[in-house]
C-alpha cells in the first residue's frame, strides 16, 4: 500500500495514526495492496479555495476527497485491481472545531474524516438516506475495528 501523506497544514497532525488507519481501512474493504493513496492537510485558506472551486459552497469544510481510478472495494474473494484511489484533503482546522463539539480529540476526528473521505473514494456518497446510513455503518465499523486493533498493539 502507498499512503503518501503530506502536512501543509501548520497543525501538527499524528501521520502515522492517519497511515496506520488508511491501511487498516483499506485491508477492510479489500483494496489491493498496490494501491496509491494521498492523504494532504491543508490550512483553512487552501480549503477554503478548494471547497468553492470544486464543490461551489462557501468557507472551508473539514474534508473533500478527488477519486482517480474510481476503485470500488473489493470482496474477501476479489480484491480491487491495483490503481490510484485518488487524494483525500483535510483541514486540521476545521477538526479541531468539530472535535470539540463533538466531545473527543481532534486525532480522533481526524481519523473520522479519513475513514469519510476513504469511503468517499471508493464510491460511497450520503446523498440519500439509505446511502448514508450504509456508508456511515461501514465508516463506523472500521473506525471501531481500527481502535480495538490499535489497544490490542
């Protein structure tokens, strides 16, 4: 697996946490270990750009994910073909925020974003309710796999 992953940020981010997560997520889903996978994090300026020239909404947002080979995951039988699943872009930022609200660590919220974006990647979306509440099962499933398989290090 090829997890580059680049902090552009000016926030310290645990990279090796993201990494160690990304490759976890992507053993789940079946992912070919050959894969590429960028992980950036950028301040809330850059966000800010990339938000309103790809998705056309306003201010920074906490993660936006550019799909390359659209890869699919795989099955325990059929792993995706080897390719680039794309850039996922995060904004420690606007984690740090989130994390708040929601009452735990902005490394945690950071990993929540990654697995979101990941799933993103892999075509997954939230658009409709049905869509969201197996993207959300899955992104909660990994999250939990992830923290029980990092305690038992």
């Amino acid at each position: 697996m090829s997890i580059e992953i680049n902090n552009e940020s000016g926030i310290p981010v645990d990279e090796a946490a993201l990494q160690r997560l990304a490759i976890y997520a992507l053993d789940q889903l079946h992912v070919h270990p050959d894969a590429e996978l960028a992980i950036v994090c950028v301040d809330e300026a850059a966000m800010e750009q990339l938000h309103v020239q790809w998705m056309d909404e306003p201010g920074p947002t906490d993660v936006l994910s550019f799909p390359m080979d659209e890869l699919r995951p795989g099955t325990e039988d059929q792993q995706t073909p080897a390719g680039l699943l794309g850039d996922i872009v995060l904004c420690p930022q606007v984690a740090i925020g989130q994390a708040e609200t929601a009452g735990h660590s902005t490394l945690d919220e950071l990993l929540l974003l990654t697995t979101h974006g990941l799933l993103h990647l892999l075509g997954f979306d939230h658009a409709e309710p049905d869509d969201e509440k197996v993207m959300f099962g899955i992104q909660r499933d990994i999250l939990l796999g992830f923290h029980i398989a990092e305690r038992t290090k």
